[in-house]
C-alpha cells in the first residue's frame, strides 16, 4: 500500500514546445497508482534522446518534462507492487520485460510486447501523474527524471544495491549500456574479430567497452573530436580515426586500418544519417554487420542501395538490445563493481536550476556527461 496519498509539488525542467527553451517549473506529481512507484530523484544526466525530445522526438507532445537518464529512491509504492519497497535504490528504464510474452520467451528481441517502450509521453494507462497550474505534462519515454520527484509504473525500473555510485548508475540508466549493448547483445562481437564504432561519446564508448568484453581485437574510435581519443583509449579502443585529419571517406581509412576489407562489425553511435552508408562500408563484403545505436531527429536515412546488396547485414536497436532484467543488472553488477571506467565520463555538472547552462556545456569539445544533481 501506498505510505502515503498525497501530491508533491516539487521542480523539474519543462519544455513548452519544439525549440522553445527549456525552464525550471514548480509542477504537481501525483501519487502512484497500483502498479506504480513514486521516486525521490537524486541524480541525472543528459543524453541526446532529451535533446532530440525538444525538437519533437519521440513525440510532439507538450508540455514537456525532460530526462530519461537517472538514479532515485523509492518515495512510496501502489498497493499492487510486491517486488520494491520504500527505500528502495532504483533506476528508470524505458524497457520492460515480462518474461513471459512471445518476444521475450524467443530471446530473439528485448522488446517485450507486454510493457512497450512507451513513445507517447504518458504512463501505460495513457494518463500523467504529472501536472503543471491544471495542465497535464508528458514525459518523453517511461518517466522524466528532470524532475524532483516523478512516478514510473514498476515494471519500467530496476533495483540497484544502495552504494552504487550515483553518476555511474545514471550513466547506465541508457547511454552508456546502449553502446554496451549494441556490441555484446545485438552485434554478437565475436571473440578475435575487428570493430568499428562510429561516434565516442557515452553510447560510443559502451559499445567500445562491450567489444572490448567480447574480445575483439581490433577496435577503431572514429570521431572529430581530437580530444575523445584519450577518452576512448580508456574504454579500450586500438585505433583512432579523425575523419578531419584525410580528404578520404571514412570507411577507407577503417579498410586501412583492416586489410583493406574492412571490420567485421560496425556500430553507429552519432544518429547523423548521412553516416549510414559510410557505416556499412566499412565492413566486409558478405559478412559485415552493422547496427544502428544513434538517435537523431532525421525520418528518413540514406542508404547505398548497392553497399547493402553486397551481403552486409543492417540491424536497427532499441536500448542497444538490452532487457532490463537478464541484460542491465548484468551491467549494474559490473558498474557496482567498477569494472568500468565510468569516471571518464563525468566531465561536467550543474544543479537542476541550472539546467540550461547543462545545454551549453555539451557544446564543449571536452564534454561527454552531464551530471544533473538534485537540491532539495
């Protein structure tokens, strides 16, 4: 049972239309219903899906309450929940997994058929638990961790031991296990083979720490940013591509970097489109396989109608094919244990009144997290 029926108002960041900037709002959160759990959050970050949601993405519905990447505790549960309790660390997914539907059963996919990724800013029942002066407010996935406190139904969280460092847990909350991911659980990376990823930030690095872990042995960075290469050697990359350095394409210089017949796996992190094409060029004639991580706000991707005739293989990921039971308490396990060099990507941070200096901040060449600290 709930421990308690009342409404919180607290703050969290709003957006009140495409491209309009983004403000510190005092909204209403509502109590959770049966299935649900309010959480007191206590850390953020920023991926480029919050971006994107400004701009449209997933969904064009405002008012906007931003942020999908976070950790929190348990403020009170509904009284169908017997799994989390108050008190509980926990962190928001916007995968579900029954374990039971044909698609989880089938282990061919993580998306789970009976908790959807939920593209329409509201909760399964199609209503919000959140409200601003009267008006209800969308979140852009399951929940909006850009806020003081916010309900997500329980099926769409994981708990986490309650010493997880808090900036690490958020990171791999999405974009960080979506790289990690796409290499270990959609890509399949084989033990000895060669890896291009296109684009190092947290995404791109996951995937270069989930190669890593699968054993491959060649693992090409590929950035313009100059000052990710210290950044992805740390996460285990053996060779570094800046696509600003050469007049060639970028899936010649990774041929030159491969016995000139490319990589045996390709991942795209950045979510530009026009990199599609190069992406699957750059893997081998016949067996190459690539998958396609990056979000971006483009409908349409180019594609070289003959690069894809000659047996490449293209595959499409949501949170890097990862289910939040059997896959992301794998990599909770391995942050809690710090397995991973998760520092590295924590390189600014502000308070949630701050917000928008968090958007400027990610301008920086040097910028790859952006930690979102509560105040209370």
């Amino acid at each position: 049972m709930s421990n308690t029926s009342q409404v919180i108002t607290c703050k969290a960041a709003v957006c009140w239309g495409m491209g309009k900037p983004v403000m510190v709002e005092e909204i209403q959160v509502d109590p959770p219903k049966a299935t649900e759990v309010r959480v007191k959050m206590l850390c953020a970050s920023i991926c480029s899906t919050d971006i994107a949601s400004t701009q449209g993405f997933p969904h064009t519905n405002f008012p906007l309450a931003l942020g999908h990447e976070g950790v929190g505790v348990i403020e009170s549960v509904g009284d169908q929940v017997t799994n989390l309790k108050e008190g509980d660390m926990v962190i928001p997914t916007y995968i579900g997994e029954c374990q039971e539907c044909e698609n989880c059963v089938s282990e061919k996919t993580n998306l789970c058929l009976t908790y959807p990724v939920r593209w329409t800013g509201l909760m399964p029942d199609n209503t919000s638990r959140m409200s601003i002066r009267g008006q209800r407010v969308y979140h852009v996935l399951s929940c909006a961790t850009w806020s003081e406190y916010m309900v997500i139904d329980a099926n769409y969280i994981l708990k986490v031991d309650s010493s997880i460092d808090l900036a690490h847990a958020s990171f791999i909350s999405c974009g960080f296990s979506t790289g990690f991911g796409g290499a270990w659980k959609e890509a399949k990376v084989e033990s000895g083979s060669s890896v291009a990823v296109f684009g190092l930030g947290a995404v791109g690095l996951g995937a270069v720490s989930g190669a890593k872990m699968q054993g491959a042995t060649k693992i090409i960075g590929i950035d313009k940013n100059e000052m990710k290469r210290e950044k992805a050697e740390a996460f285990g990359i053996t060779d570094f591509i800046n696509p600003s350095d050469s007049n060639k394409s970028i899936s010649e210089l990774v041929k030159e970097l491969s016995g000139g017949r490319g990589v045996d796996y390709s991942l795209e992190c950045t979510g530009a489109a026009p990199l599609l094409t190069e992406c699957l060029e750059a893997t081998k004639i016949g067996t190459g396989k690539t998958i396609v991580i990056g979000t971006g706000v483009e409908p349409v991707l180019p594609l070289g109608l003959l690069t894809i005739l000659l047996g490449r293989t293209l595959k499409g990921s949501v949170f890097g094919g990862l289910k939040t039971i059997s896959d992301l308490s794998f990599i909770a396990n391995k942050c809690q244990k710090e397995e991973f060099p998760l520092q590295e990507l924590f390189t600014h941070e502000v308070t949630l009144a701050d917000i928008n200096n968090a958007f400027e901040l990610l301008k920086q060449p040097n910028c790859v997290k952006v930690v979102i600290k509560m105040s209370y």
